[in-house]
C-alpha cells in the first residue's frame, strides 16, 4: 500500500525554541516499510500544509496515518483527515500517538467517518496488522489497542523487542530544520521508554503502564552511529535511571568513536544517584539537560507527587553546574497564583544561572488531576491544551495572569534570549550561519513576536467546533478503579520494572 504517515504543526512553545523529529512516527514507518509498504512521512512542522495537500492530492495514497501525541493538535488532525477522505474517499485513516490513545472514542466521534480507527498505546507493533486489515485480510475490530466505530478491541500489548526496529529517519526531507537551541541541526533518540514514578501531571507513566524498558547498549549505539547531524536530544523521560545502562552505552560509544553533542532530561534524585554516569556523559559531549524541578516548596512537589525534596532540587543544580552541564528547569504556575508568587519566581530565576521556563498546570486526559480537577475546566477547547493556556480558574483576572505569565517569561527569557544572547554566544552563531542553519538565530528575536498576553488572552475568544469530553467522575474525587483505567497499558502487562 502507499501510506502518508503526517505529524502536525507546532504548538506554541516550540515556535521559539525548538523543533524536533517526530520519533514514534519514524518507527512506525519503519515497521511499515519492513512489511512492504511504500512509506512517505511528511512533518507539518517542518513543511507547509501545501505540501501536505499536494501529497494527498497527487500521490493518492492508500492509506493515512497521523500522529497524536498532543492534545492541543486534535482539531487540527481531524480537519486533516475530514479534508482528505473529502478528497479521497476510498482512503483509510488511522490516528495513533499519546493523546489520541487517551480520548480514542471521542476523535472517532467528532471525525464523523473520517477516522477509520485509533490506534491506542505503542504503534510500530500494530500498524503492519491495521494495514492488513484496510486491505481486507485482517478484522480490524480483533487488532490489540485498536478503537473504531464498532468499539474497542483488545487491550494494547507492549512490543517485546524495543531493539528490532531503527527509525527510519531517511525519510524526512528537511532534516535540517529539527534543532534545540544552539544545538542545530539536532536529530533524536530514544534508549528508554517509560517512566516508573508516577506525578499527578503527568500521563507518561499512565500510557507505559510504569513500566521501564531498555535498548541494549549495542542497538542504541547502532542507531546513534547512524545520525548524521552532529547534535542529538535524547528522547527518554527520565534518561539515565538505570547508571549501568548509561555507562554500557558510553562504551559502546567509546567503541564506535562516535562523537555529538546531546541534550536530555531527567530528575534531580537520578542525577544525584549517578553522579559519574553524567559526567561521563559530559566527555561524551553531554551539553544541555533538562530537569523536571516542577515546584520552588515542599508542598508543591507534595502536592505534584514529584517524590524529590527541594533540597535534591538544590543539590543537582549546583552538581549540574560543577559539572558544566547548561541546565534548564521547569517551573509549573498554578492558576491560581497572584502577583507576589510570580515576582518570588522571577526573583529567583534572575539570581540562578539555569534556564528557567514556566509551565501551566493543565489537566490532561490520562493524568490523575485529569479526574480530580478537570470539572472545574473554564475551556474545553482542545487547542487551549498546551501548558502554555489556562484552562482552570485564574484567582487573577485570566488577562491579568497571562500579563504576569508573559511578564514573567519574558524576564526569563532575556537571560537566554535577544541581543545579549546573540553577544554572549556570536561565535557560535557565527559558525552556524557559516553552514546555512539559521533555526538557533531566528530563535533568538522570535519570543516578542509569538508571545503576548493578548494572543494568549484572545485565543480564548475563538469559536470551538470541537470539545472534549470529561471524565465520569465526581469533582475532585477519584476511585481506585479510576485510577486504574487510566492506563493505556496496564502495569500488568508491561515487561521490565514498575516501581523507582
Ligand atoms: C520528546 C518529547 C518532546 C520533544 C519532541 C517531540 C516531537 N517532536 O514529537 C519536545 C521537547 C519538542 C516536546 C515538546 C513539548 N511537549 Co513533549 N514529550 C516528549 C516525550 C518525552 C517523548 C515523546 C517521544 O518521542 N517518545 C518516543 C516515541 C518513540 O514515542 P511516541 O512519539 O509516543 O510514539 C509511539 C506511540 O505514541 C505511537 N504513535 C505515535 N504516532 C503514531 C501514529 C500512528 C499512525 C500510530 C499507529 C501510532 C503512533 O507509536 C509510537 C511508537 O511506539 C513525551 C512523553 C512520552 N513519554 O511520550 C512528551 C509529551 C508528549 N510532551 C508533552 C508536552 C506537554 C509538550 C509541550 C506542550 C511542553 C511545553 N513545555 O510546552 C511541548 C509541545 C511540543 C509541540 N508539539 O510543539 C506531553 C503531552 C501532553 C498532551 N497530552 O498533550 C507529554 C506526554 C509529556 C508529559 N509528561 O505529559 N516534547
Ligand atoms: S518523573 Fe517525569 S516522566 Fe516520570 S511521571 Fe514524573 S513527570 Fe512524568
């Protein structure tokens, strides 16, 4: 069959910082391709939605599959797929990712027949066998984690072999536009999947079922061997949990004498844990690394269940720092803060050298506070679901918070952005223009341009043709067996461990 796996357009946030492959759609094409399929991906990130149309246009393809892994990009994807069938009817899509693997019977709902199926949970396992059955050789309604019309089938199985498939990144044509920062052209890698701990905002440890598994040292170095651009982003939620995982990769490295600059994330427990693991990764080229700090207070990462004390916080930002590792950590604003609790953050972001970002607590589908605050949404309008947007109460006028939140971004940005920035790292910019990447210079004069307290404010006022539903619960309450059907993958069928 011919298929066109789509990922669709940036959020917000990445507009001025970043702008990465999409990894899991590189896997699934690579699962189809090695059945037999003729494959083409097109990132709508990186390319016009023209290029978009034309493909489907004059391509034709047999089949559509589009990412989902975020939230705010369900209208979107669903226009995509209306306009295509629109054009081809006899085309069959498919919706596979992160977030559509939370709200599959929804999508269905709201594409009226233009979503043949979601695939819920890990994708490069199924996608063959969905393919089968739009051919007719195989009964869609029996594939494991696959939704249609018709209802759910079985739950979804984790795949047994993380090793077996490279992403086939060979198929993105502008590969020279994936950057992070300074780190550009930057391409992705993935060594681990899941996460064992479980934080109240996060959905990641809900979809792998808390469980943690590895790429042999070998196959992640194989894959890293084979990326041409000099930088990479190490995909992992928390990378480096296992130290001897991370220490039997840097050999393996060693080995291939493989050299690139890499960005990753983890968590302050972790890199205190495995101290020599990371600087052994700075003799690698380990650059950037981001550190999911959350709260400034003990209450704060109580209430986030971070299961880290502040004082672990302090403790891995002065060991990032006497490592030389340039650290960025992420601060999330309750709405419900007022003037004094954004002026203490800016305080605090301007007197430490790390880059600071700040977040908005937003409940999303497959996280606990998803059942326990999301009846007090002001908006369901999917769009607004990016961290960037508040969709629960403001105790400030929401204009008001956006000021404060935009204000406060941009103080933290200054550090890192605009002139100064350009001055404190020319020679790095220069070097870059020399060999035609512009991403990390355009970066540095775009915050004022996409980020506004009026955009923020004034993307509430827009009409919602598409809302999401909530959860059957009772406000602020949640059952034990809630809890548990928030799983994608459910913590018993998962291979590897299920507890830090
Ligand atoms: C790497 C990453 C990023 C990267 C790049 C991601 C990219 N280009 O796709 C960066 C740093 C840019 C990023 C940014 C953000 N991210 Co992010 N990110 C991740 C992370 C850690 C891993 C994603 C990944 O690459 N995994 C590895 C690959 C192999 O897995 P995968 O993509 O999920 O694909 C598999 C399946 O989902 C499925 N699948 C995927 N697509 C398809 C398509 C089809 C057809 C099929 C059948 C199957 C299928 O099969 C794949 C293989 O198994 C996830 C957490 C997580 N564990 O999922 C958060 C996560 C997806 N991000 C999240 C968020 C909130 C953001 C930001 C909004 C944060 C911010 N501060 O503003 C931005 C917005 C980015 C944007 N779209 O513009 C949330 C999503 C919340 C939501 N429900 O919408 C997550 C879940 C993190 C979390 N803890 O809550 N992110
Ligand atoms: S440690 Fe990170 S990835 Fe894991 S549950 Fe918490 S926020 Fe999510």
């Amino acid at each position: 069959m011919r298929v066109l796996l789509v990922h669709p357009s940036p959020l917000l946030f990445s507009e001025i910082y970043l702008r990465l492959e999409p990894l899991g759609l590189e896997l699934v094409a690579a699962a189809l391709q090695q059945a037999g399929h003729e494959v083409r991906l097109i990132d709508l990130q990186a390319s016009s939605p023209d290029h978009y149309r034309d493909s489907v246009r004059t391509w034709r393809p047999d089949a559509l599959g589009f990412s989902l892994n975020y939230l705010a990009n369900v209208p979107e994807v669903i226009d995509l797929a209306i306009e295509a069938k629109e054009e081809l009817p006899d085309c069959h899509v498919m919706v596979g990712g992160h977030s559509a693997s939370f709200v599959a019977a929804e999508l269905l709902a709201h594409a009226r027949g233009a979503i043949d199926c979601v695939v819920r949970g890990e994708g490069e396992g199924v996608a063959p066998t969905v393919l089968e059955a739009f051919a007719g050789s195989a009964n869609l309604d029996t594939i494991p984690g696959v939704v249609t019309a018709n209802g759910e089938g079985p739950p979804p199985a984790l795949i047994a072999n993380l090793n077996r498939l490279h992403p086939a990144r060979g198929l993105l044509s502008q590969r020279k536009r994936y950057f992070i920062g300074e780190l550009d052209p930057c391409a992705s890698i993935e060594f681990t999947r899941g996460c064992p701990w479980d934080c109240v905002f996060c959905s990641a440890w809900t979809f792998y079922g808390r469980s943690y598994r590895m790429l042999t040292p070998e196959a992640a170095a194989e894959d890293l061997a084979s990326i041409a651009e000099p930088n990479v982003f190490i995909v992992d939620d928390v990378a480096f949990i296992r130290g001897e995982h991370g220490m039997a990769i840097a050999d393996e490295i060693d080995r291939r004498k493989v050299r690139k600059r890499y960005y990753l994330e983890t968590r302050a427990d972790v890199l205190l844990r495995n101290r020599e693991v990371f600087q052994r990764w700075v003799k690698l080229g380990l650059r950037y690394m981001f550190l999911g700090i959350e709260a400034m207070d003990e209450e704060g990462l109580k209430l986030h269940r971070k299961r880290v004390h502040q004082g672990q916080n302090d403790q891995a930002l002065a060991l990032a720092r006497e490592l030389g590792i340039v650290t960025a950590v992420n601060i999330i604003a309750d709405p419900d803060w007022d003037e004094r609790r954004f002026e203490i953050v800016r305080q605090w972001a301007i007197s430490v050298p790390e880059i600071v970002n700040l977040t908005i607590n937003t409940p999303y589908p497959g996280t606990e506070i998803w059942l326990t605050e999301s009846r007090n949404f002001t908006s369901r309008d999917y769009r607004l679901f990016d961290v960037q947007h508040a969709v629960l109460p403001t105790k400030m006028p929401l204009r008001r918070f956006y000021e404060e939140f935009v204000r406060t971004q941009e103080v933290l940005s200054r550090k890192h952005l605009g002139l100064q920035a350009l001055w404190d790292v020319a020679g790095i910019a220069f070097s870059l223009l020399a060999r035609g990447q512009t991403n990390f210079i355009r970066m540095l004069w775009k915050f004022n341009k996409i980020y506004s307290p009026e955009r923020l404010y004034a993307d509430h006022q827009r009409p919602v043709r598409y809302e999401m539903s909530l959860p059957r619960t009772t406000a602020g309450t949640m059952t034990s067996a809630e809890r548990s059907q928030l799983y994608i993958h459910h913590p018993g069928t998962a291979h590897g461990e299920a507890h830090p």
